[in-house]
C-alpha cells in the first residue's frame, strides 16, 4: 500500500520535496496557507512585466543531477546565464551611487588629514584604556565605540549595518567576529574580500529568461503530472498523532476538514510549525514571543519608460535616514521580464509591525518611494507610468531570533515518527546576501539550498521507510 505524506508549505523547497516523493511512488499532498504556490519564489504578471517577490537569481552546481532537472524543465535556452554578479552590486553611500561600499581604508582616505588624525588619536587612546579596564559588552554598537570610536562608528558602521541591523541593536558577537579588536597595522583587514575563489567555483550564477514565476509554473506542470494534489488557501488547526498516523485538521472555505497521512514534511519555518507541536514546546515558544522574529517588507515595483535606469542589478542603500533598503533592476537580469524598451525597478521598505510607514495607504507609500528616489537623483519621476505595492509581513528574519529556537524546533520536529523539516541557513536579508566579497564560501543563495536541502530530506525519507 502506498504511504500517504503531506508537506506543509509550498514554497520551492516543498515543491521541490513533493515532487521528488512522487516520483518515488509516494502519494503526496501539499497544503498552503496562501492562494498561490511558490512562496518567495512566486511572482506577479501585469502589464507585460514579470515581476519576482525581491531581487532573485539562482547559484546552481555547473554539474548536478539538481541544474540538469531545472535546466530540463525550463529549456536548457531559457537559464541564462549571470556573468558579472559582483559588478552587478552597486551601494548608495554619502549621497551618492557608488561602485561598492568603501572599505574603512577608502572611506578615510577621502576624508581630511584632520578627520584621519582624529579617529586615529581616538582609537589609540581607547586602546591605552581597554588595557587597564575590562571589555565587556552589552551589544554590538558598545563593542565598536569602545575599540573603534565614535568619530569611525558614527561615520562609518553606522552606515555599513544600516542595512541589515536596527542600529540601536547590532548583535554582539556577529560584530565582534566580523570587525576583531586587532593592532592598528591589521585593521584594513577587517573587510578587505577576495574573489579569487569565485573564479574557481564549481557553481555558476543563472536567472530564468520569464522570472522565477516560470520556474514555479513548470515545477506545478510537474506536479499536476504525478498526481500531486494542492490544498491552497488552509489554514492548518492541529495535528493529532495516533497510532503512527498523523491526523490534520484544517479549515478551508469556512469549513473543518480532516486528513489522514503516514508523514509529514513541515517545509515552513520551525518558528511557524510551534503550534502544531507537543506541550513540550511551551518553553521553547514562550522564549520565541519575548521579540519579533522577524522585519515585514513593502515591495513597490515601478514600470519605467526607458530600457535601463543605472548601470547594473541592485543598489544597496547604505544611509540610515532612507526607509528604502534595496532597489533591484530586474531586467538587467533578463529583457523578457518587461516591455521591449521598459525597465522594472523593484523597491524594499524593511520595517517593523509598529512603525509608521507599514500603517501608511499605498499611495502615502509611493509617495515615500518617489521622494527618495528622487534625493538619489537616479530616475526621472515622470518616466514612471504604473506601479504595484504589496505587503508581505514577517519575511526578514531578526538576528538574534533565528538562532537557538529553530535549532531546538529542528531537532524537535525530526523526533517524531515519519516527521521531517528542513533545516534553514538564513542571510541578512533572508532573500539574498548583500555580500559580494565574500572571503569564505562561495554564496549558494537561498534557492539553491532550498532545493538541495528537499533532494537530502527525500533521500533520508526513502532511507527512513524501507527500514
């Protein structure tokens, strides 16, 4: 008899997770609490523009049965592609568009000798006086003024975590890994990248031709192929465990509706399965409500009237008095996502649930939008003819919320019987790294891990059952 499983989201990791059971004979069903599938990786079709939820792209192995899959579904045609991700990055520093953000070493050398001058005198007498006091830190902002002075942190580190981290709540060790208290002679190390192990990866950066909708949209031909069925717009109640049967309750179309499988696959957050554990989790779910998880975003695409706005993809605002984050230029990915002779530009407001400006109309929001792209001096305003604004809340991960509790969640979920969940690698923005000098690892990139991480979980899971 066929085992039954279910997989709880269906963004591209449990799509990618149900699709592969299938075609291991399982009977599989997957329910969504949302109206479409995708997740992240979902977009938006109108007016001749395919527009992705935030800046996507994909980091896909050169030689995988993963790439040839995606590259057999799309059309080996349509993945192009990404020859020049680095010099794809630009960042908007001191009231101005920049290559990248400058380094300490840069930055002081475009300041005055006197500038110079003092943020050395004032980091060599915080060095004379951490010898005779102890160096304990209550946050990441303390551990920066005391070892690199407030002159470097209010001209500089302010500005280089603006756009990652609230700055009244920089994670300590995150910064005191990042930025070690080292002699004066090593300090331009701190931040100084290497992409000579870029060249060597075994990876390569690809965008499909139509946008990541496409990919989703070939990915739902696949399922609909193996009998995969999708439970769409379910809000999920409880989860009964008996006899090694699971039993779902949940609610679509204002009505209470049961099923009953032998595995599930929570391809959601651990945060967001809580509620569906054992009273064992009271602790764990007690410590996760004492801070938000995580930042809420406001996308505003704007259609614009001329085929490129700047020079590359994304810009990376680096100024704490901007409510913009990000601003992605997705055609220079691929021309097909828009109008011959359009550009789609897409906005990031990165907010808390409180703040004013998640509360604010679309139109007070666009018009935000308008005045700050207007102080960058990088779009002529009247060039844009429409825009779209949607809302997505709880989609940044805060730091300092994503570090134990899901661990705990992770190991807890897998204990149970014929219960599976992914194990997730965030970033700072949860979407893609800002960081393009990256010295240690080549960036995989979220999508790449969600679909590596379904194809290590199916293996696991095939293991599991012939026990």
């Amino acid at each position: 008899m066929k085992k039954k499983f279910v997989i709880i989201g269906a963004g591209l990791a449990g799509l990618t997770c149900a699709n592969l059971l299938a075609e291991k004979d399982i009977d599989v069903t997957i329910i969504e609490k949302q109206k479409t599938i995708g997740g992240l990786a979902a977009g938006i079709n109108e007016n001749g523009f395919s527009m992705d939820i935030g800046p996507h792209y994909m980091v896909l192995p050169k030689d995988s049965v993963i790439t040839e899959k995606i590259k057999n579904m799309l059309g080996e045609k349509n993945l192009l592609s990404f020859l020049d991700f680095a010099n794809s990055h630009k960042a908007y520093f001191n009231n101005k568009v920049r290559r990248k953000f400058p380094t300490i070493k840069e930055f002081l050398n475009q300041k005055s000798r006197f500038f110079r001058i003092n943020v050395f005198l004032e980091i060599f007498f915080l060095k004379i006086k951490l010898v005779f006091s102890k160096s304990e830190y209550k946050s990441g902002n303390e551990y920066l003024k005391k070892n690199y002075g407030k002159l470097l942190y209010e001209n500089w580190f302010k500005y280089y975590y603006s756009n990652i981290f609230e700055e009244e709540n920089l994670p300590k060790d995150f910064v005191m890994n990042q930025f070690p208290p080292i002699e004066l002679k090593k300090r331009r190390r701190n931040i100084k990248g290497s992409q000579d192990n870029l060249k060597k990866s075994p990876f390569f950066d690809c965008y499909p031709r139509f946008g990541m909708n496409d990919l989703i949209k070939k990915l739902n031909e696949e399922l609909t192929k193996n009998k995969v069925e999708i439970i769409l717009d379910s809000n999920i109640e409880s989860i009964e465990r008996k006899d090694n049967e699971k039993i779902i309750t949940y609610e679509k179309d204002d009505k209470k509706l049961q099923l009953v499988f032998d595995g599930i696959v929570f391809a959601v957050p651990p945060s967001k399965a809580i509620n569906w554990l054992s009273n064992s989790t009271e602790k764990i779910k007690s410590n996760s409500n004492k801070t938000p998880v995580a930042y809420n975003a406001i996308i505003t695409y704007l259609f614009v009237d001329q085929e490129k706005v700047f020079d590359g993809w994304i810009i990376n605002l680096y100024d704490p008095k901007f409510l913009i984050s990000r601003i992605s230029q997705q055609n220079h990915l691929s021309k097909n996502i828009a109008p011959e002779g359009k550009s789609l530009l897409t906005i990031e407001i990165k907010c808390n649930p409180s703040d004013k400006i998640w509360k604010n109309t679309d139109d007070e929001i666009y018009n935000v939008v308008i005045k700050e792209i207007k102080k960058m001096d990088i779009l002529n305003a009247e060039k844009i003819f429409g825009h779209r604004i949607i809302r997505i809340p709880r989609i940044y991960p805060k730091f300092n919320s994503i570090q134990v509790n899901d661990e705990k969640l992770v190991n807890l979920i897998n204990s149970n019987e014929n219960e599976y969940t992914f194990s997730h690698e965030y970033d700072s923005n949860n979407l893609i790294s800002n960081d393009t000098d990256n010295n240690k690892q080549y960036r995989l990139g979220g999508m790449l891990i969600g679909i590596s991480s379904a194809y290590n979980l199916v293996e696991q899971i095939i293991i599991n059952l012939k026990k």
